[in-house]
C-alpha cells in the first residue's frame, strides 16, 4: 500500500467518523427534545435546574425525562467534539495528500529517467553481446573455408 492510498483511506475514515459525530448529534437532539416533551406533558408548572426543567413525582417517568434530557445534552455535546475532531483529522489528511500530489511529477520524471537509464545500459549489453556473437560467428566461418 503507497502513503498516497494510506492518506485516501484515512481521509474515507474520517469521513465516516464525521457521519458517526452527526448521527450522534441527531440522536441527542432527539433524547433532548423527547425528555422536554415528557417533563412537559408530566408537569405543567416544572422545576428549572440552570435550563434543564425537571420535576419531582411519585411517577417514574420524571426520572425517565430527566435522564433522556442530561443523555441528550451528554450526546450532542460529545457528538460535537467527535465531529470537530474528525474534521480536523480529515483536514490534515487531505493536507498531506495534496502536498503528496505535488511532490508526485517530480518523482515520476526522476523514476522515467532512471527507468530510461537502466534500459540504455541494457540496450548497450545486449548490442555488446550480440557484437560478440558476430565476431564469434564470423571467425568460425573463416576458419572452416
């Protein structure tokens, strides 16, 4: 595997992780919206803890709303910062391939001119040998007239 396909897999990961981040953002903002609604439609009048409503009941779906409404901000949050993060890890690998692309011509004209070089020196073996083999030959034939 070449670094140049390394940097698109990693960048394909990134993306990927990016996808993760947002999925759980949305997932966050629904536990959000849906422990609002239940503390909501439970109480009309709620207790506000900084701007989380809550309100104490007897009934066991308040403690259900306020967990969905701290696992909804937990969620958005934490999915935030993944996809800040793999964002900027996408950032960096799409840095290091192009510059990898830049640097790319100039080291395929430095491998073509060696390639040509080696052949040269190749072509000039063969036509030293195949010299030789004429000699040979034509020796030979001169000494058996």
């Amino acid at each position: 595997m070449s670094f140049e396909e390394y940097l698109h897999e990693k960048a394909a990961e990134s993306r990927h992780r990016e996808t993760v981040g947002f999925i759980l953002l949305v997932l966050g903002m629904v536990m959000l919206v849906g422990g609002f609604l239940i503390t909501l439609v439970i109480a009309a009048n709620p207790d506000w803890l900084l701007f989380i409503p809550w309100k104490r009941t007897a009934d066991p779906t308040s403690l259900i709303s306020l967990s969905m409404t701290l696992s909804g901000f937990v969620l958005i949050f934490t999915g935030a910062g993944y996809v800040v993060f793999a964002s900027a890890d996408r950032s960096w690998y799409f840095k290091s391939l192009k510059e990898t692309m830049e640097d790319m011509p100039k080291k395929e004209e430095e491998l073509f001119k060696q390639k040509m070089r080696d052949l040269r020196r190749k072509i000039e073996n063969l036509q030293g040998k195949a010299e030789k083999e004429q000699e040979l030959q034509f020796d030979s034939r001169n000494e058996s007239t």
